[in-house]
C-alpha cells in the first residue's frame, strides 16, 4: 500500500480529520491533504511522529517488510555519500526495534557498524580534501597535516597510536570459541604481523591450519617467512602456490603485494592483471582498483583512468548499477587523474 493510501487509512480508522492530524503533529491540514493524495511526502522528521501518533511502525507506514526496509537501508549506503541526520535516527530507531523483536539481531547491528563506517569513510575523505585546501592556501599551516593524514588514514609514527592491540584481543579470545572460523583466524593473523608480534603469530597460523586446507595456510606461511626476514623462503613458498593453485586468482593478487613490497612495481602490475584475468563473473573491483593504484604510483596515468573505467563498466556488467555512491567515488577518481 503506498503511503498516501496507508496515511489515509490510519486517520479514517481513527475517526479524525485532515485538521485534527495536521494539529497534532504540527502542519498545516493542507499538508496533510497533499500526503493523502500522493502529491507531497511527509518530511522524514517526521515519520517517527506518525508512526507513534498511529501506534505503528516506520515500515508499517510505508508497507514495506522487515526484509525490504532492511535491503532499502543496506542499499542507501551503497547510494549516498552522506545521509541526513533525520535518516541516521531513523535507521538507529528501526535497528533498535528489530533487534528487540528478535529480528536478525545480529545482522542488523552490523547493519549499524556499516552506517557508522559508511559515515566516518566520507567524512574522513572531506577532512582530507579541507585540509589539502588548507595548506594550499597556506603552507604554512603546519596542523593541517595532521587532519590530512588522519582524513587519508595515513601512517601513524606513534606505536601506541597505530597498533591493534584491541582487535588482537578480541580475536584472540573469538577464535578459542570458534575455533573453526577460518576468517577469524586470518584477521588475527593480519593484525599479528602488522605489530610483528610473530611468536603469536606463528601460534595463530597453527590454529588456521587446522581448520582450513586451501592456499590461505601457504599463504600466511610465506607472510610470517617474510615478516622474519627470510624473504628468499616466502619466495619459494609463493612460487609453489602458483603452480599448486593455478586457477585462485587471489594467489596472484598476493604475489602481486610481493612485488609491491619488493618495490618491483612492473612485476605487481603483471601479476595483478593475471588475478584480473582468472576471476569469473560476477567479478569483484579489487583488481581494477589496485591497478589503478599501482599505474598512478608508476606516473602512467592513462592506464589508471582505463582502469578505474573498467571498473565502471564491471559494476554495469556484473552486478547491474552505475548510478549512486560507489560508482561516483570512481567518477570522482577519474576526473581526479585527468587533472594530474
């Protein structure tokens, strides 16, 4: 039932007028008569007014189902850049209420985690651009560098300041109760080798030896070899997994990150077009995006922007958009490359 129909149902079944309504919730009763009859849309402000003057749900005003509201709400942060603060309360409220009525708890407040992400990514990304506009106009403005590095999520020189010491907790303790969660596994093996605590490292890759058999476990083997040193062993273990694995394309993806790290960049754009080429559709973008990176880093500028027009048309072709948030960023990249 669309709104306007629904809005004219509640304040019949309620047996009040256009007028009556419109007092309680602070319009005018011509507001009310234009919602009614499909020509305007209440202000979202106030939808939660609505819904608690008529004893019903946000969704139950629109008619959409849990379901719905939830691929609605997921499909905004794919779509917008920013969101109102009338929307962010909006889905706050909807994740509260289902979480209480046992619908999908935990899926809907990673819903949440990915709101707030989703905001705290676009408003990083504005913090860099201010800053940049800053020390453009005055380069003397010696703490615009901090915002900037923090907006671009640059390195951090102090350790107590860059370090996960948190997430290695919490994983630590989530893999002794899931023990076969191979993810879990991964996650604290990255946090592990990038504060090189490598004796709990080693520990960590036992444990996702024993839940996983594909090529993640060589590959966090050659990981742990490198980060001791011996580069000459990751090498040989990465070179077996290109034969042991020869149709995995994140095996090549990987290998091109060994390259990146040997600063051997010619050698990580090869690679990387390798994992472009064994993925099967519905491809992901990650290839197209890091070899929009690895060309721009290496002054070829032309090939970054054919990339990143790759990776539009991937979008169109794969999965079906080329319109909202995650297509414009790219947009956005592309025009920035050209003025370069």
């Amino acid at each position: 039932m669309e709104l306007s129909n629904k809005l004219h149902a509640l304040r019949t079944s309620k047996g009040i007028t256009q007028e009556k309504l419109a007092e309680c919730i602070g319009v005018t009763a011509q507001a009310v008569s234009k919602w009614e009859r499909g020509i305007a849309l209440p202000d979202i402000s106030l939808l939660p007014e609505l819904s608690v003057y008529f004893g019903v749900s946000i969704d139950d005003l629109f008619g959409l189902t849990e379901e719905k509201e939830y691929d609605r709400i997921q499909n905004m942060l794919w779509d917008e850049r920013l969101l109102s603060a009338d929307e962010i309360y909006r889905t706050e409220r909807w994740v509260d209420e289902k979480v209480r009525a046992g619908y999908r708890p935990a899926d809907c407040i990673r819903l949440k985690a990915d709101m707030y992400n989703h905001l705290a990514r676009a408003y990083n990304d504005m913090a860099a651009d201010a800053a940049m506009e800053a020390l453009t106009l005055d380069p003397n403005c010696k703490d615009a560098h901090g915002e900037l590095n923090e907006g671009l999520r640059g390195f951090i020189p102090d350790w107590n300041a860059r370090n996960h010491y948190k997430l290695i907790s919490f994983y630590k303790d989530f893999v002794k109760k899931n023990p076969d969660d191979w993810r879990a596994h991964m996650w604290l093996l990255d946090n592990l080798l990038d504060d090189m605590r490598l004796e709990e490292a080693e520990e960590a890759l036992r444990g996702l030896e024993k839940c996983d058999s594909t090529f993640r476990t060589p590959l966090y083997r050659a990981k742990l070899l490198w980060a001791r040193g011996k580069c000459d062993e990751a090498r040989e273990v990465f070179k077996q997994m290109e034969t042991d694995f020869a149709d995995e394309w994140m095996v090549f993806f990987e290998i091109s990150e060994l390259c990146v790290l040997e600063g051997d960049y010619a050698s990580a754009i090869e690679y990387m077009k390798k994992a472009q080429a064994k993925q099967e559709k519905p491809r992901f973008a990650d290839t197209y995006e890091a070899l929009a990176q690895l060309y721009e880093i290496v002054g070829d500028y032309p090939h970054a922007v054919e990339m990143l027009e790759g990776e539009l048309r991937l979008f169109k072709e794969d999965w079906g958009f080329d319109k909202g948030e995650t297509a414009d960023y790219v947009r956005r990249e592309i025009a920035r490359l050209k003025n370069m």
